[in-house]
C-alpha cells in the first residue's frame, strides 16, 4: 500500500533532489503533492490508466434485481468501470456468482425468475454517470450479501497520507512519472534510466489493462435458454 507522501518522497530521490533517509520539506511535499495530482488528473483521460481494485458489500433486498453503485447510490462508493469478481455470503459460505455480459443476460427467458440467491450479475458501468447498475439473476427471494471486487479509477490524493492500494506495477509508474513531471519545477533534467523506467512502466500499465477481463465464471445460459436470441437496443432491464 502506496501513499502520496511515498511516491512523491521517491521521486525526489529518483532527481538526485532528496538524499536517502531524508524527507521532504513541507513545500516540496506541497509541490509534489500539486504535481501528482494533476498527473492522475490528465491520466484518466486516458482509458487504459489509473485502476486499482477494490472490496465492497452490496446488500441484495427481497425482490430486487436492479442496484446502483456510485455516489448516492444503493452502494454509495466510488463508482466502478468494473466488476472482476463477486460472490453470495450465506451461513459463512462463499458462493460464488458468474458475470454475465449483455448477449447473455438478453438471452435468459425469464429475467424475472426468483431463486434463493443470484448466480449471475450484469454489470452496467454507464461511464458518463456517477452510477453503475447491477443487476442480478436470478432475483433474490430473501435479503442476500453479496461480496465484490471492483476496478475504479484512482482518485486525486487529498494529502500526502492518503493512501491507495495498486495493482502491480503502478507505484513504479505513479513514482517514475511524476519525477519526469517534477524535473522542470527543479531545473533539472532526469537521467535516462528514470526516462527509460518511465516510458517502460506506462507501457506495461497498458499492455495488463488491454489484456485485463473479469475473473468470471462462464455460465452455460445459451445452453438453459436455446434459440432466445435478442438484440440489445437500449440500456433497459
């Protein structure tokens, strides 16, 4: 687990501006905070960058198949631009629950079919909305928790002490990058492996995010409801 404080401290290091076992002083660590938040900032304009996982609980109602999740929502949290895994708690049992993509869930007949907990979700990311909806199958028929890990976008850090949990390799990337972006403010200019690490741990961001998909359990829906095929024409359940 990274902090902004961490990241910028090593950046520092990396321009030759911080000597090791020393800290920043409170206006590099103001500077450096400024910078890196503007380079998370322009990196969410790029789809590829700036995910890190995260664990929620979404509380399944009777009855209910549909929930939203962002800000205000049914799970009020940083909204998701994806589920890689969820499951049912039951009795301190783990059930585990297959994500479906939208060809699947059009094919199930009976969408409104209730069961004691879902086995299957869809997820609905709606990126140019605060929300993402959930929906589950089939409908449960008693209060259910339901337990995800999903892939956000990193947010800006508020201090120097917020911390984040990364996927591998993005502390390098935040630390590298952020030196580059830093070099100007100290006339200087980074050494061409700190450019070389840079470059290179960018890259590798986005060739794990290209080739990132859902942990998901694939389901045999075509199998339980032959010859319903379905074109999806809007974004109603």
């Amino acid at each position: 687990m990274a902090t902004a404080g961490s990241i910028i401290e090593r950046s520092l290091r990396l321009l030759g501006q911080l000597p090791a076992g020393k800290t920043p002083t409170s206006d590099e660590y103001a500077d450096g905070l400024e910078a890196l938040n503007a380079m998370v900032d322009a990196w969410n304009n790029e789809s590829l960058l700036c995910f890190a996982y995260q664990a929620e609980t979404l509380t399944l109602a009777n009855a209910d198949s549909s929930y939203t999740i962002g800000t205000s929502g049914d799970l009020n949290t940083t909204r998701p631009v994806e589920i890689v895994n969820a499951y049912i708690v039951e009795a301190n049992i783990s059930y585990p629950v297959a994500i479906m993509n939208e060809a699947e869930y059009a094919g199930i007949a009976d969408k409104t079919l209730a069961g004691d907990w879902p086995t299957h979700l869809l997820f609905r990311p709606t990126i140019a909305s605060s929300q993402a909806t959930v929906i589950v199958w089939p409908v449960p028929n008693a209060t259910r928790t339901m337990k995800l890990t999903t892939r956000v976008q990193v947010g800006s850090f508020a201090s120097t002490a917020t911390t984040v949990t990364l996927p591998p390799g993005w502390e390098k990337a935040l630390a590298y990058n952020l030196a580059i972006d830093l070099a100007p403010e100290f006339e200087t200019q980074p050494s061409a492996a700190v450019a070389k690490g840079a470059v290179e741990s960018l890259a590798g961001i986005k060739r794990a995010n290209i080739g990132t998909r859902p942990r998901r359990l694939y389901t045999e829906i075509g199998a339980m409801f032959p010859g319903n095929a379905a074109s999806i024409v809007t974004d109603e359940a």
